[in-house]
C-alpha cells in the first residue's frame, strides 16, 4: 500500500502545504484505483507520470517565486514612480503659484506702464505749451532788445554830446592833457570813433609840479619821480630817462 503521509512530506519539502497535501491526496487516490485496475508496466508509466507532475509543479512554484519577486520589484517601482508623480505634483503647484505671481506682476507692470505712458503723454503737452511760451517769450525779447538797443543809442549820443562839453576841462585838470581841437566822432578805417580830437600831453611836465608841490609840504628831500603803465614806447622810454623818470610797466610785475 502507498504511504501518502510519507508522500504529503516529502512533496511539502519543495512546495507549498496546501499543494503537496491536495497532491498526496490525488496520488493516493490514484494508487487505490489503479491497485485493481491497471498492471505493473501500467503503474510504472504511471509513476513516471506522476515524477512529471511534481517536476512540472515545482518549475511552477519557482516561475511563481520569480513572478512574486519581479511583482514585488514592479510594487517597489510604483512606489518611486507614484513617490515622483507626487513631487511633481508638487512641483506643478509650485509652479502654478509662480506663474500666478507672474502674472499678477505682469498685470501690475501694465498698470505702472500706462501711469508712465500717460505722465509721458503730460509731460509732451507740458514741453509744447513750453515751447510755445518760449517763442512767446523770445519773441517779447526780441522786442525788448530792439526798445533796449534804441534807448541805449539814444542815451550812448546823448551821453557821448554832454562828454563833449565836459571832457576838456577833465583831461587838463586831472590828466594834464590839453585838448588843441574841438572833440567829434569819426569813421577812422571803416570804424566809428566815438571821441576823437587833437591834444597834448606833458607827463614830465605834470610830474615836476608834483614834485614841486611835494617839496613845498616836506621840504628839501629826495624825490623819486615814478610812472606806471600798461606800455611805453621806446621814444618814450628814452624821454623819461632824459628827465630822470622811473617807469614801470605793468608785465613786469
């Protein structure tokens, strides 16, 4: 008689309880039958049969623990990818709040261009009302010059008339230049000449006075007689060292 326990776990060695119990069942029962029914040849076929089954059963626990394995890699994998569709949805909501601070700036940078396109637009009005004030202005100015430059001659011939008079007796006085033809205006080389006459002038003369009035208040005391000028010419210079006149020009200084 077949030992089905012996069977049962020799088979649950190599697959699971479950399995080799149903197997063990299903050979035993098997074997009943074919104790009555079938001849040795025929048990051995069967037998061979049966070796078959189990090596087939156990190829498929193996194809089942690589399945297993490669379901729980697959499992593994789902979890990274549903761990990055979550970063990404994250990502994407970060992204939506900067897209929406964007547009919001953008919508505020709109407003701030139009406040600077109408300021711009004010400030084009502004410089065309200038504009013209200033032709107004430039013009009144114009007009102002013109009044400003009649009076001016008015008062240059009037001032220039009452000079005329005046200037003789200044010249003498002060200058020790005696005016030896009546003083008019002249175009001398194409230019206007607005005081011109004919006069003599005795520096050497004037400094002995001074220096006569001087001894008169001081005394008998040294006198150093001394001119300064712009220039002097050469004939002048040599006069003045005949009269013994110190003259000093202004660049050398």
């Amino acid at each position: 008689m077949i030992n089905t326990l012996k069977i049962y776990h020799e088979l649950s060695e190599t697959m699971g309880e479950q399995s080799a119990k149903k197997l063990a069942e299903v050979i035993g029962a098997m074997y009943e039958e074919l104790l009555n029914t079938v001849t040795k040849k025929d048990f051995d076929g069967l037998k061979d049969i049966v070796k078959d089954l189990v090596d087939v059963q156990k190829r498929t626990e193996v194809k089942v623990e690589e399945l297993t394995e490669a379901q729980r890699e697959t499992q593994k994998e789902v979890g990274r990818l549903d761990k990055a569709m979550l970063e990404l949805a994250e990502a994407q909501k970060r992204t939506e709040i900067k897209v929406g601070e964007l547009a919001e700036a953008q919508r505020e940078t709109q407003k701030e261009v139009g406040r600077l396109d109408r300021a711009m637009q004010e400030l084009a009005e502004a410089q065309r009302r200038t504009e013209i004030e200033i032709q107004k202005l430039s013009k009144g100015l114009d007009e102002t010059r013109g009044e400003v430059g009649g009076l001016s001659k008015s008062m240059g011939y009037a001032f220039e008339n009452e000079a005329y008079r005046s200037l003789p007796a200044v010249l003498k006085e002060k200058y020790g230049i005696a005016v030896k033809e009546r003083i008019i205006r002249a175009e001398i080389g194409g230019g206007e000449i607005n005081i011109f006459c004919k006069a003599e002038r005795d520096v050497f003369e004037e400094l002995d006075e001074k220096a006569s009035a001087v001894e008169n208040e001081y005394g008998k005391i040294e006198i150093v007689r001394l001119l300064i000028t712009h220039y002097a010419t050469k004939g002048f210079m040599k006069k003045a060292k005949e009269n013994g006149v110190i003259v000093v020009q202004s660049f050398e200084w």
